[in-house]
C-alpha cells in the first residue's frame, strides 16, 4: 500500500507542476462584470427539484426556486434558527403533527403569475407522485391541504423534529403548477423541468447544455431580483488542473471545491483569493450487507481495519480530512467522542479474513459512480490497501447517470459521499442505515430491526436531549455492527477571484452561493 500511495503523492506533484508550466488556451467567454462564472466538476444531469439529490444540479435549482423558508447563516455557518421565503409567518400544533404557512402575497413565478398555497401542495403533491429519491426524504408528510390563497397546512404522520429544516432545502422548491397544463403526456411536467426552470427565485435558466453548461439570467419577475449580476454560469470543466489554470487567468470567477493537491498553487496566483474550512461531508466506503461476503461482521471489520484514513488523507487531500468518532462530525446532535477513532491494523484484518474463511485473493467487484476521465485516486488507494490483506477489489466505473446499479444493490463495496444540509444525525441514519431507505439511500443495504426503532423514536422525539441520546444509542449499534466503513470528514476549500464580494456561503450547503446578492468590486479588462 506505502508504494500505492507514494505513487499518487507523485502523481499529485507531477500535476502541480503541470499547472505552472501550463499554457493552454482559457474559455473563450468575453468578459461581461455582470456575468458571474463558477466551475462545477460534474454534470449537471437534471434541473428537477423533485428529481435529485445530487449537489450539482442543485445549483441551479438553489437559484431558481424560492422555499417556505430558509436557514440563516451568519459568519458561514448555519445559526440553526429558520427565516421565513415564501412564508410570513408559521404555527405548529402541540403534538407536531400539524404545521400552517401562511404566504407573502406579491412572489411571482418567472412567468409572471403568483405564488399561492395551490403552488405550495402542487410542488409537493409531485415530488411524492413522482417517487424519486428526494420523495425518500418525505415519508413523515401524509398530506397538503389548501385553507386559503395564501394558507397551507402540512399533516405529518408523525412529529419531526427537523420539519422546517427539510423545508430549507432545493428538494423542497415550489413550482409553478402552470407545468402541468403544458402537455397532457407530461402532467407533471418531467421532461420539460429536467433542462428548464419554473420557479419564483432570482435567476431563471436560460439555456441548458448537457454535460457542457447551465446559463441563469435574471428572473424579471423575482420578489428580490439579483442586485448586481445579471447572469450566472455554471461551466461543466471535470479536469482539476484545467479549473485551475483557467481561474488563475480570469476565465472563471469561482472554483469550489478545490482538490487538495492544487490549492496551495492556487494561493499563490495574483487576483485569487483561498478560503478554507471544515466541511458537512462524511466519505463512506459501503459493503453491500446483502452480499454473503459481507453478511459477516468480521469481514466488515477487516475491510475497516485495512484503511489507512490518515496516509490516504495526507496523500490524497493534503491532510484536509478528519477521522470521526463514529459516523457523526462534531457540533451534530448525537456527536460521541467517546468512541475511538478507527484504526488501520491491516494484521488484524487479515487475522479476521482468515477466521471467516475468507481465502487471499478473494475477489469483488468495487464499483465507483463518477463521469471523470480517470480512475478516482480515492478508489485506487483503497484498492491498494485490501490488497494487502488479500482482498482483490476489481474497479468498475458507471457514470453518475447510472447510479441506479448501486441503488438496485449490483455491487460489492462502492462510495458515497453525505453531506449534512443541516447538522442534523438524521440525514446520515436515514439515509445510510434506515432498511427502508434500501433500494434508494441505503446503499450498503443494511437492515437492523433495533436501529431503525431508534431512527424512528428519534425522528418523533421533540426534545433536542432525548434526540441526541437516541442518536448516541443508534451510533453505538453502527460502531459495533460496522455496516458500512466511515473514511473521514472532509475539509473545503473554494477559490474565487479577488474582484468578487458578498459571499454569504454556507458551510451547512457547500456549492450553494447567493449570487443574487454577491457582487465584483472592479471590471476586469
């Protein structure tokens, strides 16, 4: 494994140095100071609120829609209280189970017409007919009712603590019902929202290319139309070194994340501004727990056991990972530092294989989602490191367009990345371990009748203590059981150019920017 890695810390050098020697031509895209400019490393595969998940379509989406409410962030982080978008004002019933919005009058949808409570059940009438994964995230609404114009109530089938969170999020955008009268074959307007926008948020998508470009434009009928920018662009560039380089010479305007191999080098390009921070995402390496390999707990802990966190950390991520204390980051409800960091103790790992009966070279298949153009590093690193206690891990890349093999459960071990919208440990638990989020987030398809009893109790559970006591509980189980393999926290990093100011990010939504509201201090010739 020590040669593995060596070999990606020079593989992260060379690339470096390929930077500085760099003189490649740069987006031909004339300056405008009222256009804004961010790199994305991934497709952007679809535009549909009710659709996805993935944080890469969301930018857009972020700009486009308006929510009932949205969390305020003060110095970058979350402050946890909730301010009202679309909603004036809010009740709840004693028991939890009831929640009324009542609307601002005068948001109006980009084709000018209003935003009203039938908006509000319409947009969430179809993400649950529609039974994407973001509907996954809904299975405590039982129903929207309309009282008035502007007056909607939320039935819960049972009290959730953070309702109103989830209501912050892209998933939970209104959208204009006026889709549903655009084509009887489409009455929910699928296709047309897969590469359009109808929302009530600042910007509108203008043009859509897959795989190339998303281009937003001022929505004219926008409650808070953008202040300075006109326009936002959002450029597909999957090459590191070529964001890089294009940033360091004024094509880009924004690069987030930057990979940790690079960022030093941008730092010291003039005009470019580093920031860095913790942030929400926990890396998993998955087993698949229906597989009989992996139905054994010793094998689980060998795969553990065999990765070294720290040396792929350094290596791959210039030391910006931080090893948890089981599956929670600190500052999460349910956090226990009591729990000891995991271990890389690859003779301890071969030790349990061989008690399992697991013979040297026993092959799996290790399947990676990514649209890269080579093998992920992360990939190839932990690869290396079951093969030395004799686990061949054979590496099948799909495109993210393809997720759905690892969602069906064709696979053996994979990786997920979870981000935390909010520093809630329900996110993580439900969307990792609760059985009946397999076949959608559950993706190493983990099924244990106690921790999901724990997962529902703390999901009812008002009271923030007894939250977090369910939630040590529930993480005691995970600790011990090891379903899955938690790698480390990550850190952020984004780079922008000087002449951009305003930034109010969110470390609890990486990627997401107030565009509408940041402005450039200088007009770059």
């Amino acid at each position: 494994m020590r040669r593995a890695t060596d070999r990606l810390i020079r593989i992260g050098a060379s690339l470096v140095a390929a930077l500085a020697l760099a003189a490649c031509d740069v987006s031909d895209i004339p300056a405008d100071p009222r256009r804004v400019t961010m790199a994305v490393a991934r497709d952007i595969t679809t535009l549909d609120p009710a659709a996805t998940f993935v944080i890469g379509n969301q930018l857009a989406i972020n700009l486009a829609y308006e929510k009932l409410v949205v969390a305020e962030v003060a110095d970058g982080k979350p402050t946890g209280r909730m301010l009202g978008q679309l909603a004036e004002r809010w009740t709840s019933s004693d028991d939890g189970l009831q929640w009324t919005f009542h609307l601002r009058r005068g948001h109006r949808f980009d084709d000018g017409t209003e935003v009203t409570a039938e908006a509000v059940k319409f947009s969430f009438d179809r993400t649950l007919a529609l039974k994407a994964p973001p509907a996954q995230f809904l299975f405590f609404l039982r129903q929207v009712d309309v009282l008035g114009p502007y007056e909607v109530r939320f039935v819960l089938r049972s009290p959730v603590a953070f309702f109103l969170q989830v209501l912050a999020v892209p998933t939970a955008s209104i959208v204009n019902p006026g889709i549903a009268r655009r084509s009887a074959a489409d009455p929910l307007g699928a296709r047309f929202l897969a590469t359009n926008t109808a929302g009530s948020g600042p910007y509108r998508v203008e043009r859509f290319v897959r795989g190339q470009q998303v281009v937003l434009r001022s929505n004219p009928h926008a409650a808070a139309p953008p202040g300075h920018f006109r326009e936002v662009n959002f450029l597909v560039v999957k090459d590191d070194a070529t964001r890089a380089i294009q940033l360091g010479k004024g094509a880009l305007d924004i690069v987030d994340p930057v990979p940790g191999n690079i960022d030093d080098w941008l730092a010291g390009r003039p005009g470019v501004r580093l920031v860095r921070g913790p942030s929400p995402t926990v890396a998993f390496l998955h087993m698949n727990n229906d597989r009989p390999l992996f139905k054994d707990v010793r094998v689980r802990r060998a795969v553990s056991l065999a990765i070294d966190r720290e040396r792929i950390g350094r290596a791959l991520y210039g030391g910006r990972t931080r090893l948890l204390h089981g599956v929670l980051p600190e500052g999460v409800p349910g956090h226990d530092p009591s729990l000891a960091l995991p271990r890389h103790d690859p003779e301890a790992a071969r030790r349990l294989l061989a008690e399992a009966g697991v013979k040297p070279g026993t092959r799996v298949v290790f399947t990676v989602v990514g649209d890269g153009a080579s093998a992920s590093p992360l990939a190839v690193a932990i690869r290396g490191q079951l093969a030395d206690v004799g686990i061949d891990a054979v590496i099948e890349r799909v495109s993210t367009a393809a997720r759905t093999k690892v969602m069906k459960g064709d696979f053996d071990l994979t990786m997920q990345s979870i981000n935390l919208d909010f520093p809630d440990p329900s996110i993580v638990f439900n969307f990792v371990y609760n059985s009946a989020m397999i076949g959608g987030a559950n993706f190493p398809r983990y099924r244990n009748r106690e921790l999901d009893n724990l997962i529902a109790r703390a999901d009812r559970t008002l009271d923030p203590a007894e939250r977090a006591s369910l939630y040590r509980q529930a993480q005691a189980i995970v600790f011990e059981q090891v379903p899955t393999a938690v790698l480390f926290q990550l850190d952020w990093s984004r780079a922008q150019r000087e002449d951009i100011e305003g930034v109010n990010y969110n470390f609890g939504q990486p990627g997401f920017y107030n565009f509408e509201s940041m402005r450039r201090t200088a007009h770059r010739p």
